[in-house]
C-alpha cells in the first residue's frame, strides 16, 4: 500500500504555502529510544517511586526545573511508528506504519493462531516520488524546516525506512546531514572497542552502526561518539550563522544492554542487580550527553535561542519491568508501553518549573515544532497532531477534552489492538476476539480493574469514536483466520444495532 494519493500537494501545502518564519530559534528535538515513564530520578508521576531514587538523570532535572512538565504525554507502544509520527504529524492508523520496519517487503511478525497479517506499510517512510510500495510518502518536519532556512541535522538512531529503500537514509528525508542513522533499529554494540558491531554476540552484520569508523577501537560508548559528532554540527551551524534543527535520536538505552563504563561502579557500588546496573549506567550516559549539548549552547552564548525538547519513543521492553506503577511495557496496549516522559523548555516562553495533565501524543510536536519555528501549519487532513503551543504557555489552564488513539493491528510480541483516551477514560479494543476493556485512569492508573460492564454508554461512546477515527484514515485490520474476513472495527456492533 502506497499512499501517494495522501502524499500528493504535500510539499505545497506545507513548505511553499508557508512564508519563512519572522523567528527562527534552535531547535533540539532530544529523542531517546525505549525510555519508561520511571525511568529518571525525575518524578512524571505525582509522587516519586522507587526507581526515581535509583536512577540519576540531574540534567533531565535540571531541563525540568526550566520549562514544562508533561504528566500525560504519550508515543505509540513501538519505535518505527513514533518515529514515523514524529516525522509526519500523522496518526499510526494513518501512516500505516504500524510496526518495527526492517528488511524490504518483509514483516517482523510470527505466525498467528487466529489472524493472519494486515496490509501494514513494512517498507516504512519514504520521500515523496519514490515509488516503494507499501510505504507512507509524506513531506517531512525536518523538510519543512529546512524550507524555512534551517540546517537540519539527524544524529543517532533513524528507522524510518526499510533496508534498501530511499527512506533508509534520514538525507532523502529533509535532512541535510545524518551521523549513524540508518535501517537498523538498534547498534550492534553500544562498544566502540566492538566497532559498534555486533559480531561479538553473533549478531548479524546488518545491526553494525555506521559512520563512526573514527572510535573503531576506542573505549568509546556510542552515546557519547554521536554526542561529540552533534557538538560538531552546532559548531558548524552557529560558524556559519544558520538556525539547527537537531534530532539528537539517541539508540540509547536500547538493547543490547551493555554497561556505560563513564557510570557503571556507581551502580554496582549501590548493590544492583548486574542488569539494572548496566540500564542505570546508560541511563546516566543518556542524560550527560544532554548535559554536554547544553554546555554547548552555553559556550556559544545561544542557550537563551534554542528550545530543547525531550521525549522517549516508547516504554520500557518486557526484559526491564521499569515501569511501575503502570501496567505493561513496549508494545503493550497498557500505559506502560505508550506513556513517555516528556520536557520542554521553550526560553521566554516556558514558565519554568511547571507541570500539566495536558493529554499529548508524539504527532503533537510536528505541528508544534512548525509554530515553533515561527509558522504554525495551516490545518490539512493529513495532519492529525495538534500544536500543544497553548499548553506551554499556559501549562495551568484547564484545556479542552481530546481523544488520542492508537492503532497495533500486529502481533510481534503483544496482541493487536486499538485504543483510545478521552478524559480519564480510556477503552482498548483487542482484535483477536473483538472484546473490549474500559479504565478509569484517574481511579486506576495501573488499568487492573476492566469496568467496561459498569459503564456501558461510555463504552458505546468510546467505540463509536474510536471506530469512527479508523474508519476516516481507512485504517488497516488483521484478518480472521476462520472466517477470511477483516477484523471489524469496534463501531461495527453499535452501526448494526
């Protein structure tokens, strides 16, 4: 499936409709990949938990103490469709990206006792043109900030595109530079005395990071390689007088597992168990590196012209239960694999300290980040984020009521599903056998009471919308294996009432 009707307009509607911004300030767009919600000594829940007191995240604190804290921000439950999201300000159910991309035409996904496979774009994000099927073409952020004069600069983990495809290559995507970013969904190693390979655990070459020949044989940890390479781009943008975009994606603190030498004895000294340790000491690596983006902004006197903005991709993996006092991890339906921290420090803007229960999901920022930067986009069916601009500039008025939704109409690792959030009530739809469940998050934050029985006429409400969402962007479904017929959408009971 290729949606270039979709796409067609695109780079008229979002980068010669726009006039190039009256102010045109930095813009880090700080991304780290299989984050939990607990996963910083800073506390997203309204109360710190024991994880906050393990880990140590001070730069993230300090972010925090200078701009808006988001309680209920969300990313989808896996990495390829946030990033995807991110780049297009389209919904999951939209893009069609519903899962982790990798190698051309092919699936991740295992064989299902009850469904077989929905048309889901497995070749990723693609420039407009391209002509790959089963893809999304799309304009993107970063090329629409580049229409408006900016150097845009990816660093780090990309997977937008399917291996041997133009989206493979953050550069065919708006970017005028990519340090490390290609295909692959996670490095070899995150060890540079392992050449950022992993032949040492039998790994298949198509993991090996690439680009960073420089550190080969270095006791180098990649997070800090592609942090000195970013620090290089600033340099170059600031000497030449231009406005950065950065997307700093780290690959951090994504499997595998391995211990950032700079951090691990404080760790181990604390008596943890030897994985966590290892997870604490990339943690930490993670937050230094914000620390060293910031010093240099700093030294280039621009820390007052840049907003910085940080966000994970998804929950923690199974491996890590991390993300108590949430219910499942990444990829699950459960708020532990969608809800993500979320900062944003906007100078002048930003009331600094301040928190919200602003509801945001990762579509959100592409339409922000473009007001921002001095233009909001016009409205376009296309884009279903919505500028949370209002929510930072006023972080304690109480905003409207939207639904989110999210759409996993896969089986890698956790059942398919689609949800939706509206207020405090959300409403999971499990396409296996159709059934729902209903939680009341302000009453239930860990979803271990299903009151979908009590409560019938907001279970119909939440269906219809929900159905009603997937149905306007034609939404893929798996296929019932007994019957050969199309998952329906969970309105179909109410429309044959």
């Amino acid at each position: 499936m290729k949606l270039t009707a979709l796409a067609s307009g695109l780079l008229i509607s979002l980068c010669s409709a726009f006039a190039k911004p009256q102010a045109s300030p930095n813009i880090i767009f700080f991304l780290v990949d299989d984050m939990g919600w607990q996963d910083t000594s800073l506390a997203f829940h309204s109360e710190r938990t024991k994880l906050n007191e393990v880990y140590h995240t001070p730069t993230l604190e300090r972010l925090a103490t200078e701009g808006t804290l988001f309680t209920n921000a969300y990313a989808c439950a896996i990495c390829s469709p946030s990033r995807v999201s991110l780049m297009t300000g389209q919904n999951a159910a939209r893009h069609k990206v519903t899962c982790w991309t990798l190698r051309k035409d092919k699936s991740p996904e295992p064989n299902h006792p009850h469904l077989a496979p929905s048309t889901w774009n497995v070749n990723g994000l693609q420039p407009i043109g391209a002509g790959v099927p089963n893809s999304v073409e799309a304009t993107t952020l970063p090329e629409v900030l580049r229409s408006y004069g900016y150097r845009t600069i990816h660093v780090g983990k990309a997977h937008f595109g399917a291996m041997d495809t133009p989206g493979e290559d953050p550069v065919n995507l708006g970017f005028d530079v990519n340090i490390a970013g290609f295909a692959g969904g996670g490095p070899g190693s995150f060890h540079g005395d392992k050449n950022f390979s992993g032949k040492w655990r039998g790994a298949d070459p198509i993991w090996d990071v690439p680009g960073l020949d420089k550190y080969h044989g270095q006791k180098i940890n990649l997070t800090d390689a592609i942090t000195r390479e970013a620090i290089s781009e600033i340099d170059r943008a600031v000497a030449d007088e231009k406005p950065f975009y950065l997307y700093m994606a780290h690959y951090a603190v994504h499997a595998p597992w391995e211990d950032d030498r700079r951090f691990i004895e404080k760790y181990q000294g604390k008596g943890l168990p030897k994985q966590q340790a290892t997870f604490a000491s990339m943690l930490e690596g993670m937050d230094h590196s914000l620390s060293e983006l910031i010093n240099t902004l700093d030294r280039h006197g621009i820390q007052d012209e840049t907003i910085i903005v940080f966000m994970s991709d998804n929950g923690s993996p199974q491996q890590c239960q991390r993300n108590l006092p949430l219910r499942g991890f990444k990829i699950s339906a459960y708020e532990g694999g969608s809800r993500v921290p979320l900062v944003v420090k906007w100078p002048g803007v930003t009331k600094p300290n301040s928190r919200t229960d602003y509801p945001v999901i990762i579509e959100d920022l592409f339409p922000t980040i473009l007001e921002m930067a001095g233009n909001p986009p016009t409205p376009n069916e296309h884009i279903d984020g919505h500028s949370i601009v209002p929510a930072l500039k006023a972080p304690d008025t109480n905003h409207p009521d939207r639904s989110l939704f999210w759409h996993y109409p896969n089986y890698y690792n956790q059942p398919a599903f689609s949800s939706i959030r509206r207020g405090d009530w959300k409403l999971i739809y499990w396409h296996s056998d159709q059934s729902v469940d209903l939680f009341n998050l302000s009453q239930d934050l860990g979803e271990q009471h299903d009151i979908s029985k009590q409560h019938p006429e907001i279970v119909n409400d939440l269906r219809s919308g929900l159905g009603k969402h997937l149905r306007s962007v034609d939404a893929s479904m798996p296929i019932l294996k007994a019957s050969g017929k199309r998952v329906p959408y969970p309105d179909a009971p109410l429309a044959q009432d």
